[in-house]
C-alpha cells in the first residue's frame, strides 16, 4: 500500500467522523513522519481547513493569483 492510499484512508476516517483540529492534525502529520508527505492528496483535502494547514506546514501550498499568471505550478513547495 503507497503512502496516498494510506494517508487518504486515515484522512477519510478523520474527516467521516468529524475528528477536531488538533486530533486530525496531530495523527496526520505523526502519518506524514512515517509515510511521507502525499502530495497526490493535496488537492483532495482543499476544503479541508485542519488538514490544508497541515500540508501548507509542510511546504505545500496553493499558487498565488500572480504565480499562476506566470504559468508557476497550483500545488508546489514553498
């Protein structure tokens, strides 16, 4: 099983249960030591608050307006 599909389990369980902040960030990110950051999830997660936070904490993040103007990648390490 890849790190995706082993984060996305979790996050689906979390968000299915309606898990608070602090337990999704904290069980996620002790996943993403394990796992590694899923980058593939990034997008699927954007409504998300607790968990967009948690991926923007490890790099990721949405393109600003005038980053996509220049063509930059959306989902992209800070």
């Amino acid at each position: 099983m890849n790190a995706e599909r082993i984060f996305n389990a979790v996050a689906d369980a979390l968000v299915r249960t309606d898990a608070d902040d602090h337990i999704t960030t904290e069980v996620l990110s002790a996943l993403m030591d394990r796992v590694g950051v899923p980058m593939m999830s990034f997008d699927r997660y954007k409504d998300v608050p607790a968990i967009e936070a948690l991926f923007n904490s490890r790099g990721v993040r949405r393109a600003t307006p005038e980053e996509i103007v220049r063509g930059e990648r959306g989902a992209d390490r800070a």
